[in-house]
C-alpha cells in the first residue's frame, strides 16, 4: 500500500469534482476547491474521520468493498478505479461484463434523481447504489451479501422481502423475476452469476423451480406497480428502466402521475429519505 500517492490521489479526485457534478448546491459561501472531505465521505457512505485519515496517509488499509463504494462517491472511471485499487494494494477487480463499478455517466444521472426512487442494478438484480428515496422506498437493499445480494434470490427464500408488493401482485411479480432471469440466463449461459444463482435456487426452491420450467422470458423495459410502504400505504407508480449494455447494468427509475394521491405519497418518501441520511439511518 502506497499511503502518500493513495492520499494525493483521493486530494487530487476530490478538489477535481465540483457540487454540481455530484448533484449538490454550489452555495454562496463555499471557498473550498471542489468538493468538501465531509462530502466526499457522505457520498462514499463512510465516516469523515476515517476519510480524512486516508487522505492525511495514516490510515488503515481499506478493503476492496471500501475501494469500490470510493470508487462510486469520486466518480472515478475503470482506468482511475483500478489505479486506486493499485494504490491501496489491492488487485483491480477484472474487468469484464458484469462488474459491479458503475459509471460516471450512470452516477451523474443518479445524482439528478435524489428526490425520486431510483437504484443502480446489475442483471442479476444486484442492488448497487440507491437515492435515499429509494432506501426510505425498499430499505438499503446494498447490504447483502452473498446470493442475498440478487433480489430474485431473497424472493424464493426470504417471505419478508415481498412484503413491498401487495399480497395479490406477488404471483404475478414472481412471474416476471423467473422470466427476466431466464433471459438473462440464455444470455450469460453456463458459468455466470447468473447461472450461479439460478443453481442455487433450484436445489433450494421447488415453487422457483417450478417456474423455471416454464420457459417464459419476458422484458420489462417499462411497467406500472403497487408498492405497500409501512409508513404511506400504497403507492401505484411506473417504472422505467435505462440499461447500460458495457456494464450490464440497469437504472430502475420509478415516477407516479402528477396530482395523484401516489405522486404526494413518493414526495413524502423523498423528505423521509433525506432526513434519515441526515440522521445517519
């Protein structure tokens, strides 16, 4: 691990990005070139102590999880994002399709989205990065790990994670995963993540199982669904999906009709989100 170089290079990212860059207020009174360590760190989802520390070249070694979410929050491209992994004495991730780096052009559109729902994906259903809308909406889906991680997989083997979808959606939403993962599987065949969890959810549930043998494919480019939220109720929206076919990755976006009770429940969900980030939830 190289601390001083890891430490000019963080400085160097940080005082190169601008508010506007990452979705934020320029404000009247800020002096500081590019973005503050206090911001960077928030968009890395760590504390600013142990930021500043990297940044200072006295802190511990970060962990390839840690070099991937400050890979995000700096909005670094895959040649910078493998340097940071060089630096911190790591090996760059491979880069093949798949991977779970998400780009600065997806990043910079996230950041315009922060009071809207709205998740990075990998094909596999893999949450990768969430606005606080879409926390306060689905929870922090970036938690798990393991097959935990493909939301297609927590369907088949843990009840609660359809507790989003009213009781009489679920058959069909259930269809649909089977049947997005099928094409998925055709695409990526054997030896894939794709195929790894398929594998794992038919030797662990015979309703996925089922399903599977049914062969649908199905795209879901552009749907309608019925959210339940503990805390607003039902919300009816539409989702719309931009695909970034280099990283076989998603943006699922999701939007209600202006002047629908459903538009005012998703701009609460937006306060609720902002202030539990605020709050450190």
């Amino acid at each position: 691990m190289d601390r001083p170089q890891l430490a000019d290079f963080l400085r160097r990212r940080r005082e190169a990005l601008q508010p506007e860059d990452v979705g934020l207020p320029r404000g009247s009174r800020r002096r500081a070139t590019g973005l503050r360590r206090e911001e960077v760190a928030a968009l890395c989802d760590m504390s600013v102590d142990y930021y500043s520390r990297l940044e200072q070249s006295r802190g511990p070694q970060p962990s390839g999880q840690v070099l991937t979410a400050m890979a995000r929050g700096l909005r670094l491209s895959l040649p910078e994002r493998d340097h940071l992994f060089h630096l911190a004495g790591h090996a760059a991730p491979t880069r093949a399709l798949r991977g779970d780096h998400v780009s600065p052009a997806m990043m910079r559109v996230l950041d315009r989205l922060a009071d809207t729902p709205a998740q990075v994906m990998s094909e596999t259903g893999e949450t990768l990065v969430q606005t606080p809308a879409a926390r306060a909406l689905f929870g922090d889906e970036t938690r798990f790990t393991g097959l935990m991680r493909s939301v297609l997989y927590r369907w088949f083997t843990d009840p609660t994670s359809r507790d989003v979808y009213p009781v009489e959606d679920q058959e069909r939403i259930g269809r649909g995963f089977v049947a997005d993962a099928r094409a998925v599987y055709g695409l990526r065949g054997r030896g894939s993540r794709a195929a790894a969890v398929v594998d794992a959810l038919l030797a662990a549930s015979p309703e996925f199982a089922g399903l599977w043998e049914q062969h649908e494919i199905a795209s879901t480019s552009s749907m309608e669904k019925r959210l339940v939220h503990p805390e607003v109720g039902v919300i009816e929206v539409q989702c719309q999906i931009l695909r970034d076919p280099e990283q076989a990755q998603q943006l699922m976006v999701l939007t209600a009709t202006p002047g629908t009770e459903s538009h005012d429940k998703l701009r609460l969900l937006a306060v609720l989100g902002t202030q539990r980030v605020a709050a450190g939830t």
